[in-house]
C-alpha cells in the first residue's frame, strides 16, 4: 500500500460524533466511535498525503496525522472544516454530525423540579454541503448510514449534497457500521458504484482510499 497514491495531495477528514450542550453538565450526542474516520486519516497519511483531522470527542488514540483539531459541537466543527477547506484538496466527511442542537443552552445545571421538560431543537448548518457549495471545492466524499433502502438514498444524496462520492454503511443490522470494529459499504459516484464487503475498519479504509485516489485522478486528469 506504500505506493503513494495521495502523494502531494492534501486530505481534510472529519470523524467522530458532536456533543450539542443542554446545560453545563449535559449534552445530546449519537454513537460514532470514530473509528471509520481515524482509519481513513491512517490510511490516507499512508498513501502519502498530508491529513488534517478535525474530530469530534472520541477514546481513540492519537492518529498519525500531519494536524489535528478537537471540536465538540457541530457548530465548532462547521467554523474549523470551513477554515481548512481552501487548503484541501479532498475532503472526506465521516463525522456524525449531529442534525439538531438545543436552541439556547441553559448556563447553569437544570433543576429536576418539573414532571416534564421541553427542549427546542434547531438544525445545524450541513458541514457537508458548504464544503461542495464552497469556491474552493475539494473532492467532496460524504458518508451515509441507512437502516434501509441504502443505495437509493446514497444515490440522493450524491445528488442533493453535489458530492463526488458517496460511502454508505447499513446500520442496525447486525453488520458494522456505528461502534463496530466491522464495516461493510456500498459506494457510488456519477457513472459508477462498488460494493466493499464486510471487513475490518482498518482494511475498509485502505480501499476506500484508493477508490477515492482513483476517482480524484480520473476527474483531475480529464
Ligand atoms: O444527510 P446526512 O446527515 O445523512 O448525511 C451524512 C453526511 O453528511 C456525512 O458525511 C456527514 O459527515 C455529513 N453531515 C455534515 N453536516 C451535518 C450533517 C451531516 O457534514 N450537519
């Protein structure tokens, strides 16, 4: 794998989940270990290029990455890839993002003095889409998790988010994706799709990388 199919590319990946604060001591967050998105930076720095890592708060041990930056909200998150992203050549989207946050959060401990709360959420800004909407525009990847119908919604979201390519994993169905070591995907592109069977995160990564090393230079050759 020492070929260096990155080589004098630089690679922008986010990974890992968001923490969207309630109040000082509680927050909303989802499952994302993180894995995936640190065996793609792996992966990517072995194929030679220069990997920023923008992560979401995981137990994982430290990457072998040129850079590293910890956010916590999605929020954060958006500030801190948009601030990279004109020196990215490709941008790799595999954090879990959350799509809701809390629309204020309360400054101090809420009180369990009420039978029943409210919590009003807003949207957050899609990390994804400013990076393929921005000047600058890298090759844009985008990761999907579906618990059904898994290729038409990867297929839309090619198109919504105007992605280059799009790395789909089914959740909840005993095979991979959130908090496993395993992943199985199924890739698609304009004029193309591949499917990566079940397989280490770490040997999953490894293909995926060169199936976006290729798909770069077959568009920046053209
Ligand atoms: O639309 P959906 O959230 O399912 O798309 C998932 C993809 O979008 C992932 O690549 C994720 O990193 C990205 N995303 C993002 N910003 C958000 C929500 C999702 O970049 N606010």
């Amino acid at each position: 794998f020492g070929t260096g199919v990155l080589a004098g590319l630089s690679v922008l990946i986010s990974a890992g989940p968001t923490r969207e604060p309630i109040d000082p001591v509680r927050y909303i967050s989802n499952r994302s270990s993180g894995k995936m998105g640190y065996a793609l930076a792996e992966a990517a720095a072995r194929a030679g290029a220069k990997v920023s890592l923008v992560t979401g708060p995981t137990a994982l041990k430290v990457p072998n990455v040129q850079e590293l930056s910890r956010v916590e909200t999605a929020e954060d998150m958006y500030h801190c890839v948009m601030s990279k992203v004109s020196s990215a050549n490709i941008y790799i989207g595999a954090a879990a993002v959350a799509d809701y946050c809390p629309e204020t959060a309360a400054n101090r401990k809420i009180k369990k003095n009420r039978p029943e709360m409210v919590l009003t959420l807003r949207k957050t800004r899609d990390i994804l889409s400013a990076v393929s909407g921005s000047a600058e525009r890298p090759f844009t990847v985008g990761f999907a998790a579906e618990t059904d119908q898994l290729e038409d919604y990867a297929r839309q979201k090619l198109a919504a988010k105007s992605l280059d390519l799009v790395a789909a994993n089914w959740v909840g169905r005993g095979q991979g994706g959130f908090e496993n070591d395993d992943n199985a995907l199924f890739v698609c592109w304009n004029g193309g799709h591949t499917y990566l069977p079940l397989a280490s995160k770490t040997a999953l990564a490894e293909q995926l990388i060169r199936l976006i090393a290729e798909r770069y230079h077959a568009q920046n050759s053209a």
